[in-house]
C-alpha cells in the first residue's frame, strides 16, 4: 500500500485486522504526535477521515541553568504522562550545545533562536545587563520561531521573567502558563513588595536593621530582614523592579505552575489561591528523580565517583557544591576548604574552577570533580549531609534524598531558602551566622560547625536526620500516584487538552 501525502494531514481510522498490517510499513513518519486509531463503521463498509487535531505545547525556559533544568524536567513528566503530547522546548544556540545531548522523549524537540543575549559564560559578571538582555532582545526571535511551526500551538509554558511570553500569547490567543522556578515564599515576597515600602522596610541599611522583624507577608512565616531576598539591598534596583513586574505580569496568565510541592509551603499556596482566580498548580519537585530508575551511568568518570561513594561508611560524606551561577570570594574559599580539611570530614566536593589544587587541599579524605549527577550522588547510602548555596533546585533535590543541609547562601533567593531550611524545616544549620552581611566566616568557625553537623550519632544530628526523612516521605507522597503533585500534573493537561487530542 503506498503512503500518500494526506498522511501528514489527517488521521486515519481502519478496521484492526488493516491497523496491524498498516503500521510497520508506516515506520518511516518520524513525528511522534501522529497516531493511527481504530473506527470502522460496518455497516457503510467506509474509510473515516478526519482532521487531525494535536496538542502541541511551546515550552520558553528563562536561560540559566536553574530555570532550564526545571522546564525540561515538567516536560519530561508531562511527556511520561502523556505521550501524544508534543512539545517544542526553545532555547538559544548556545543552549542548545549544552543539553542537545541530554536523552529526552521523541516528542520533545529542541528549537533554536539566535544567540542575542550575552554568553552563559559571563553572564555573573554584569547581571543587570543579563536580565534586560533576556527581557528586551529574545521576544522577536522567539515570535520569529513560532511563525515557522508546522503544527498549531496549543499552549505557552514560560518562565515567569519572561514577560513577553504572555504578549505572544495574547497576540496569538494562546493560553499561557507561567512557570515559577524558586521558592513560593519568594514568590509571595516579591507579589507582596509593596508591603515593604508601607512598613518602612524598604531602602534600609541592612547591616544596621537587619535584626527587624517581618510578619505581614501572607503565608511567609516571621522572618527578618536580613533573611530577604539580597537583590533587595543592593544599589542598583534594576534587577528588583524586573523582578516585580515578572510577579506582577504572571497574574495574566491562564494558569500559575510552582515546582514545588504544596505540602512544602501549604500556606503560602493558600494565600495565593485566595488572591488569584486561575488555578495554581504545584507540581514538584521538578528534579530529575524519574530518572533515577531508568538510566544506570556510563560515563567512565560518573562510574568511577560512584565506585568511591560504595567504599565509603554509611552517612559519612559531606557533599559540597556552590551552585552553577556565584561563587564566593578566594579569601572564603581559602577558609572553607581549611575548616572543611580541620574536621577531618569525608567529602565529595564538586568545583568548576581550580579543581586540581582543591584535590591538594582535600587529600585521602575526599574526592574532587568538576560536576556529577547530582541527585544520583545525593541518594547514596554514604552521604551523610548537603552544604549547598540553597539554591532551589538543590534545596528541593536534598529534600527529595532526605539529607540535612549546611546552608550557604550568596544571593538572590538563596538567602530567604536558607532561612526556610534552618528556621521552618529544622532541617539544617548555618555556616554563614547572620545572612545579608558580608562577613567572612573563619576557619576555625567551619571546622566546629561542619563536625557537629556531620555527627550522626548526637542529639542534634539524629533530630536533623529524623526531619529530613519525614520532609523526604511528604515530597516523594506527593509525586507518588494520586499524591498532590500527581493530581496537579494531570489537572493541567486536561484543561490544556480540551478539544485536542491529548488523550
């Protein structure tokens, strides 16, 4: 039987006993959203041909590695979910050389635009340039792209900070879902900015008031203000008001995606849903714990890592990372890796720069690399603790292992994830005392805490461990069939596939 061109425009319906001689010879169609269905009427003896109708979703991720990562983790669970859905994932072409050779389903593709804005590479270095960059240069390209797709759009799931995403969508009437990568409360914080100008704690030296107390902001729990966002002490106010007006324009959207877990932060999503009239769908931890089950490493260095993590006693290594965007000066540094080294802590340590002389430092008592599966590496019988940046990602994925955390913030939202680790989970300590200052915390200070964290059998640490596996039960509960999360991916992809073929 020979394939005709109509092929690529409709769908067609044979009896099963032609279905199953048909498709093999099929093979050749390459798109995953077409599909051949069975519905034969007898009684005309007839061939029914209908137009094909296919539910196509546009993802736009904000370009960092933070906000990427956790866009293509919701499309990998809605894929899973849902394999007839297609969905064209758009990113730049230097991002597109960083993840193309990342395993993903059939129908999720890559889509490239222009490298218009500065260099991942360098983006740290003058980041207000970065964020009005992406907000100013990346709308007409994109708009460009969507012009060339084949198949209609079914619906828009952008980062929150990229507010021309719900201009394209409204031009186009499609229906936009924002994608909110950090943590509820700084979504709640930033929503509620103007709470801080009414209270006088805007525009303040935090080194002078940063013991005040904050208890207004609906949901958040009692914080201080050096437990703020860092972004909100800085002198150029530039990134802040981007940030506000991404909160402020995410409330035209159709639906509000959060990639955490709702019994994580149940009343700051309670607040939320009585402020907003669409719906708000936690669906997280968007971390790669799917994957965990399918794939086994095959990479030479990742067996290897892996090989030293099965030699080392249960609970005894300390897993030590800053994060993929800031790092700390060289003088903390210096006093990081000589406390860490002083308390003769085992350590798995992942460092982009100056991995070599760190492996010096570090000697017989740990091992240095210059990036690892991180999750994978996280459930590992022998870790024993996370020292983290706090951010969310890493916040959400040491929830998902169980692990405590020894939290050292840098900037932005790490700080208020921080605070939320130690004060409200109890699942962590500080390296850092007092958040919002820079000061440079000694060696011998790191020493001290990184020995009584990593201590097992005390008090202390068994409560910490207790609390982590209890966070872990609620966040693994959630993901589970039929846990919030779960019921949250599968309300979204119904009130996206109203009339397509998404089922």
């Amino acid at each position: 039987m020979a394939t005709s061109p109509l092929m690529s425009l409709v769908r067609v319906h044979l009896p099963r006993s032609l279905l199953l001689e048909w498709v093999p010879r099929a093979s050749h169609l390459q798109s995953p959203i077409f599909s051949l269905q069975t519905s034969y009427k007898r009684e005309m003896g007839t061939m029914k041909i209908e137009p094909i109708t296919v539910c196509h979703l546009v993802a736009l991720p904000y370009p960092g590695r933070g906000h990427i990562n956790p866009m293509m983790n919701l499309c990998k669970q809605l894929s899973s979910k849902n394999p007839q859905l297609f969905i064209t994932f758009v990113v730049t072409e230097e991002w597109r050389g960083f993840i193309e050779s990342n395993p993903k389903p059939e129908n999720i593709r890559l889509a490239t635009i222009p490298n218009v804005i500065p260099s991942e590479h360098g983006r740290a270095k003058d980041f207000a340039a970065f964020v009005e960059a992406v907000w100013t240069k990346l709308e007409a390209p994109v708009e460009q792209l969507m012009d060339g797709l084949e198949q209609p759009v079914t619906a828009i799931v952008a980062d929150t900070f990229l507010v021309w995403a719900l201009r394209i969508g409204n031009r186009r009437n499609i229906p936009v879902a924002s994608l909110w990568t950090q943590s509820p409360t700084m979504f709640s914080v930033l929503h509620h900015f103007e709470l801080f100008k009414e209270n006088g704690h805007f525009a303040l030296d935090v080194s002078e008031r940063g013991d005040e107390i904050v208890e207004y902001i609906p949901g958040v729990s009692t914080t201080c203000i050096a437990d703020l966002p860092a972004i909100f002490f800085t002198d150029d106010p530039k990134v802040l008001h981007k940030a506000i007006e991404g909160i402020s324009e995410a409330e035209k959207a159709k639906y509000l995606l959060f990639t955490s877990v709702y019994e994580l932060d149940p009343q700051v999503f309670e607040a939320l849903k009585a402020k907003f009239v669409f719906p708000i769908y936690p669906i997280g931890p968007s971390i790669p714990h799917f994957e965990l089950s399918k794939t086994l490493p095959t990479n030479q260095n990742d067996i290897d890592y892996l090989h030293w993590l099965d030699s080392q006693p249960k609970k005894s290594v300390l897993y030590i990372s800053m994060g993929s965007f800031l790092s700390v000066s060289k003088s903390q540094m210096d006093e990081i890796v000589a406390g860490v080294k002083s308390s003769g802590v085992r350590v798995f340590w992942v460092a982009r720069v100056d991995a070599c002389e760190l492996r010096d430092f570090v000697g017989d008592l740990g091992l240095v690399v210059p990036w690892c599966d991180q999750l994978r590496v996280l459930c590992h019988d022998s870790i024993g603790g996370f020292w983290s940046h706090c951010g969310w990602n890493s916040t959400l994925e040491a929830v998902y292992a169980g692990l405590p955390i020894l939290t050292f913030p840098i900037f932005w939202d790490q700080i208020p994830n921080g605070k939320q680790i130690v004060e409200d989970w109890r699942i962590g300590y500080r390296v850092k005392k007092k958040a919002g200052v820079e000061l440079l915390v000694s060696s011998e200070e790191i020493g001290e805490i990184v020995k009584k964290f990593m201590d097992v059998e005390s008090e202390g640490g068994k409560d910490l461990r207790e609390r982590a596996k209890q966070l872990q039960e609620i966040c693994r509960g959630a993901i589970a069939n039929g846990g919030s999360s779960d019921r949250n991916l599968d309300a979204f992809i119904k009130d996206i596939s109203q009339g397509y073929n998404c089922h």
